[in-house]
C-alpha cells in the first residue's frame, strides 16, 4: 500500500524531485508505471513526478534508527528527545549545532549513489568552522584549584583590592571583532586556575605552574608560583604564588618580564559558579547496530558529565542559546531549557580539536 500511495500523493501535492535512499530504487518500475497510467486516464497533471534515489547518510557512533532512537527515549538512556546526545534536529539545536553548521555538512559530504559512512568527526569541523569567528570568547575553569597570591597586599595596600582586567569579545582577527567590544573582569589576591596548571614535581617541558617558575594569567598579571598547599590525604588544596608588580597585559612594561606560558583563570572575586554538561559521543563503536550488534552495549557512560565550574562574568549573563568559545576548552551553549543568568547553565558543543581518536 505504501508503494501504491506513495507515487499518488507525489502527484497530487505536485512534487516534482521524489528523492529517496537507495531501497527505493527497486520501486522506480512501479512508481514510473503508475505514473504513466494515471496520466494516460488524465487524473494527474503532466509533467508527471521523478523519483531519484541516492545513498542514505551513515554517521559513525550513531544511531538513526528511529526505532531505536525511540528505544533510548523509552528507556532513559537520554533524557528525551531533544537530548544533546541524539541525532535529531532538536538534539543537535540543544547541542549548540547552527543551521549554517549542519548547510555546511550537507554541502561537504555531498551526494552519492554508493553506500559510505561519514565520520562523526566532520560534522563537529564544520561546527567549529562556523563558530570560530562567531562565538565570543571567555574565560572558564572546569578543574577548580585557587591559586593565592601572598604578596597582593604588600603590592597594592589591601588583600581585597581588585584590578579591572579586559579582554577582545572576538579575536582581533575575527570579522566585527571591534564591534564586539571588550570583556570585563577583574582580578584579586585570589584565582581561580585549572588544577593541571600546576606541578609541584614538573614533568619534562611542563611550562606552567610549579615552584620557582613564572607564567601569566592571560589578561592579567606574571606571577611567580612559590609552593602550595595540601590536605591530609596530599592532595593539593591551594596554590601559592607571588604577583610580579608593574606586568598587566596592556600596560606599559609589561613585557618585560617573560613568561614561557600563559594560563587562563577566573577571579574568586567576581567568578560565577556555573553548571557545565560534558557530552561526548553516545556510543563508543564507530558501527555500534551493524550486523546485529546490540546497540545498548555499546553506549558510552561518559557521554555525560555534569561538573560545577566558574566562569567570568560575561558568561554568566548569556542568554540561552548563545555560543561561546571558552578558551582553551572548546565551543560551549548556553542550554536552551535549563540555562539562566540566576543559574547559568553550559552544553559542551564541541572541543577546539578532535580528540576522540586519542
């Protein structure tokens, strides 16, 4: 009945170009018989519609099947339909994927006749691609150690003064960079850095943080680490270090202590705590149903992890849906649904290099 309806109503709702997958293509005999006869009795108007076969799009470490993506919904592997796990158009708008990201996916993996699969990691280049000039930029730690600096005080009188620091919206680069605007935010005695920014033992060629060694927090001040602080369990709680004075970025001299690294950072006084989503991809096969694979074995139970971080104040009053960059880390959306300036919340979109295969 469905290969009976489908060439009628094709005609009826004037379709001129019925294109579908390969399977279809056994059907054509029919579809065009039917054609034929129907406008040989005059109850269709001419030109009569043409089917076009092509190669359906497989994308690894994906489902397509609506069953099954059913079956994930159903059984609450994700949380629903518009997860930023799944394939769908409202799982990859939640995602933070753009429609000139999936335009330009379509246009580069082009059409074919032949069965092939597409790697998932083409689609997040072109995400990349058209956020790396669109998105704006700011400062996010995921991995939050504080980072003390002991001679704030002595520097500029106060342990609570602040400095205003900024920072480019957009890179310099970037088109409507000046337009954008600057970043606020300051900085204060005490930071927030990544924890793998400092090594109280530095492996080799390790630049950042460890005792005795220098680096920058990127907008802002040279510091010179001096140590750290430790639980009972040695785990490190604090990170020391000392402020080189007269070397914030964009002040003259400041240049003139060198630093081999600059890390990013976010203050302690003037950071937002904010939830941030860690989605990966939702299965760790590249083929995770071919030849009758149990799909459910497959998923990867670190598609999703749910961490607190903080981030500078310009991201804390995105809107939902708005792109950023957060330097160093990747693309990230503002989460259409949960995200709000009272309670921000983050979706890692994609990260700033394809990682997956390491």
């Amino acid at each position: 009945m469905y290969t009976f309806a489908h060439p009628i109503e094709d005609a009826l709702e004037n379709i001129t170009h019925s294109l579908c997958t390969l399977e279809f293509e056994d059907q054509r005999p029919f579809y065009d018989w039917l054609m034929e006869r129907l406008s040989e009795g005059g109850l269709i108007n001419t030109p009569t519609p043409r089917q076009y076969e092509f190669a359906r799009l497989n994308l690894t470490y994906v489902v397509t099947s609506k069953r099954k993506l059913k079956q994930l919904v159903d059984e609450q592997h994700v949380s629903g339909w518009d997860d930023p796990r799944m394939p769908t158009i409202v799982g990859l708008r939640r995602r933070g994927y753009t429609p000139a990201s999936i335009q330009l996916f379509a246009e580069r993996i082009g059409v074919s006749k032949a069965d092939s699969w597409i790697d998932y990691s083409t689609l997040e280049g072109c995400l990349r691609e058209d956020l790396e000039n669109t998105a704006q930029r700011g400062m996010a730690v995921l991995d939050p150690v504080q980072l003390v600096m002991t001679n704030w005080g002595d520097v500029f009188g106060s342990d609570d003064h602040t400095e205003p620091c900024t920072q480019p919206a957009l890179p310099h680069t970037a088109p409507g960079a000046e337009a954008a605007g600057l970043r606020t935010f300051a900085i204060g005695r005490e930071v927030w850095i990544e924890r793998e920014d400092f090594q109280e033992v530095p492996a080799k060629g390790y630049k950042r943080l460890f005792p005795g060694n220098i680096v920058r927090l990127k907008g802002g001040y040279v510091v010179e680490c001096t140590g750290c602080e430790k639980d009972a369990n040695g785990a490190v709680t604090r990170v020391l270090a000392k402020v080189i004075p007269d070397t914030k970025s964009g002040t003259p001299g400041a240049d003139r202590v060198k630093a081999k690294a600059a890390i990013t950072w976010v203050g302690v006084s003037d950071g937002v705590a904010a939830e941030v989503r860690l989605y990966d991809r939702l299965f760790t096969e590249e083929h995770p149903d071919s030849g009758g694979k149990d799909f459910l074995a497959h998923l990867n139970p670190n598609s999703l992890q749910v961490i607190t971080a903080y981030v500078e104040p310009s991201l804390a009053q995105a809107q939902p849906d708005q792109k950023f960059q957060f330097e160093r880390h990747g693309y990230f959306v503002a989460d259409r649904v949960d995200h709000d300036q009272g309670r921000p919340v983050f979706n890692r979109a994609v990260g700033l290099k394809d990682s997956w295969g390491k």
